[in-house]
C-alpha cells in the first residue's frame, strides 16, 4: 500500500522521543528513561479491582464515571485542595491523557494559541496540533519553572488557554503560591482558560503543590490516580471544572471513550478513599533516590539543583543528544532535553523511578561513559 495521504494532523507529529529511547535500548539496559513509579499498586487497591470483577461489575458506568468515585474526588479537592467543586463538575477519564484531551478539544479552535512552557511535556504539543491550535513556547525560568512574566510577554488576543504543570514533567519545579495567583491572575483578565496538570501533587520534596482553582474559576484541573497510587496501566484520570466546561467535555468525552474503565474505577475508589501510607512512603523513597543522584550527578561534573517535586532531573549537559545516545549504548536510558521542546537543548531528563540498586548501577555506567 503506496502513496496514502494521511491526514496532516497526524503526519505532522513525531512518535514521542522517550518512547522511542525506551525502545532503542536493549531489555537489560538501565531505564532512567520512563515516567512511572516502580511500585507495585498497593493490596487494598488491587482487591478492590478483584471484588468488581467477582463481583460483575464489568459494564458501562454513566460517562462521566461511578458517583461515589466522583463524591470521593469532590471531596479529595475540599481537603487536598481548598477549592470546592461538584461531584458533577468531575469527569473520569481513561488516564490524565484522555483528559488533557477532551479540555484542549472543547477549547481550542484552529489557529487559536495555547501557551506551554518549553522544555515541557511532550503530549501538550501534540494534542493542541491535533485540534489545529498554535503552540507558543514558553522559556523557563532559572528555577526551571514557566514565568508568569514571560507569558505576559506572549499572550495574545488568540490565546485561548495557559497548561500550567506543577510539580514539573521534564525539570521537577515547583511553582509557588504567589506564580499560581499570578496565573489566575492572568486568566481572569485575559479571558483565557488554565489547564492545570497536578498528577505529581504528592510528590513534593520542597515548597507545597497549589492548585490554581482556588483563585479563578477559569481552570480545568486535571489529575490522575496514575503516579499517587502506582496505577499507570490502570488508566484512570478525572478533570474538575464548573459546569459550562464540563458540560462541552463531557460530549468529547462521550464519543471518543463512552466511559472509563468500570474495574479501574472501583480501584480508585479504593486508592483515594483509603489508607494513605503508601502514598507517603512513596514520597520518602523518591526523596532518597533524588539526593543520591543529584549528589552523583554534580560529582561528574553535570550542574543540576536538587528538583523540588516529581520523580525527574534535568541536569546541564553539552550537547543532549550525544550525551543521552551514549548512555544508551552503554546501557542507561535517559531522554534528550530536545524531547520536550527546542529550549531543552543542553540538557537531559533523568528519571528516578526505579530503584537504588539501579541508581547506584547507572552513575558508576555515567562516570566511565562520561
């Protein structure tokens, strides 16, 4: 089958960089490459998984999701997150993926612009050229962190909508309270809409998570059970909004998924409803890992400040993709700055979601590779 013409949506995407580092490597090599933690989902989440199983809990679910998962998140928001929203305002989602989708899709026209920051994650470029929007790039600044100063700078009357993501997937920053006011800020007199991305709320080493709802209703929070609880291949996610968003993403929503996972959703039931523990000592281990590596990485001679959140680094290095294509063919995958945008040039991500061992194993690779 020769000379199809796809559509120019997709032919203008690339397959995402750390999928494809991911895949070049060999199976025995090093993986500092992948965003997901390396724990197991804990007990109580998996039975409840079981129970709806033995229990035939196996058909569709209203749209927008099982009514006490969303009672569960309305409340988790109060609590978690100081702001207050309906269970109707909650819509679970197959993963944060599907929900950052069903927001740009219900917002963004062709032409219109969203504002990311660069380097920053690889799916928000993608989905916004699915819907025909622009990107516009924004640096970050020295505490690798978007600027509300420098999207100022950018914003323009076809702005329609600010993805703010903190703590921070490729740099591990973490916005302070005062940058959050100044987005609401921002979206209030400009009448564009935020589109906050917290999946690594728990996972703060520094400084607090703020979610940017409590200042402005011109939000969509989006968050997921995936990187909290251990539950990646679960795919559960839900996006929190007031009613005039929800209602527009919950026709996306219908079309393209129906409803998320039944099984799944009494899983993350269990998850937030449940013990916590799991939760924190997953944040503690994360944080013995950060220091080993940040300690190991300056002493070969790649600056990098201790990240404040997530699971990442992302050290100073010369040139980013020799450095990375090196490590992989010595068995250590990191991704290449490049991956996230023009602006990561001269710098690689290093995740730290795998374990000690493997840590310890990868900088004595680092040091004679490098």
């Amino acid at each position: 089958m020769s000379g199809k013409e796809f559509a120019q949506r997709v032919r203008d995407v690339d397959i995402s960089g750390i999928r494809k580092m991911f895949e070049a490597a060999g199976s025995d090599a090093i993986n500092l490459g992948l965003g997901q933690p390396d724990f197991d989902t804990p007990a109580h989440i998996r039975q409840a998984a079981i129970d709806a199983i033995n229990e035939g809990f196996t058909g569709y679910t209203y749209g927008s999701g099982i009514a006490e998962l969303r009672e569960a998140l309305s409340n988790k928001f109060r609590q978690d997150n100081n702001f207050e929203v309906s269970p109707d305002g909650i819509i679970v989602t197959s993963g944060a993926s599907e929900a950052l989708e069903i927001a740009l899709a219900a917002l963004v026209n062709p032409g219109d612009e969203v504002m990311i920051s660069d380097p920053g994650f690889v799916s928000y470029n993608a989905l916004t050229g699915f819907m025909g929007g622009k990107v516009v790039g924004v640096p970050l600044g020295e505490d690798l962190t978007m600027r509300p100063e420098y999207v100022l700078e950018r914003i323009t009357p076809k702005t329609k909508a600010i993805i703010v993501n903190s703590p921070c997937n490729p740099t591990g920053g973490v916005l302070s309270k005062a940058d959050m006011k100044a987005y609401a800020d921002i979206a209030d007199d400009h009448n564009v809409t935020l589109i906050s991305d917290e999946v690594y709320e728990y996972f703060i080493y520094e400084g607090e998570h703020v979610s940017p709802a409590q200042f402005t209703d011109n939000v969509i929070t989006i968050n997921a059970v995936s990187k909290t609880y251990s539950m990646t291949g679960w795919r559960v996610g839900y996006t929190a909004a007031n009613k005039e968003y929800t209602e527009q993403m919950l026709k996306v929503h219908q079309y393209v998924q129906a409803c998320a996972n039944s099984i799944a959703q009494k899983a993350a039931l269990a998850a937030i409803t449940g013990p916590q523990d799991s939760v924190f000592e997953m944040r503690d281990e994360f944080k013995r890992r950060r220091d080993v590596l940040v300690k190991g990485v300056n002493e070969l001679g790649m600056e990098c400040e201790a990240p404040k959140g997530a699971f990442y680094m992302f050290p100073k290095v010369e040139n980013s993709v020799e450095v990375a294509t090196k490590l992989i063919s010595n068995g250590v995958v990191v991704v290449p700055g490049t991956a996230f945008g023009q602006n990561g040039d001269g710098y690689i991500r290093i995740s730290y979601a795998t374990s000690m061992e493997d840590i310890n194993r990868a900088l004595e690779i680092m040091k004679k590779v490098l």
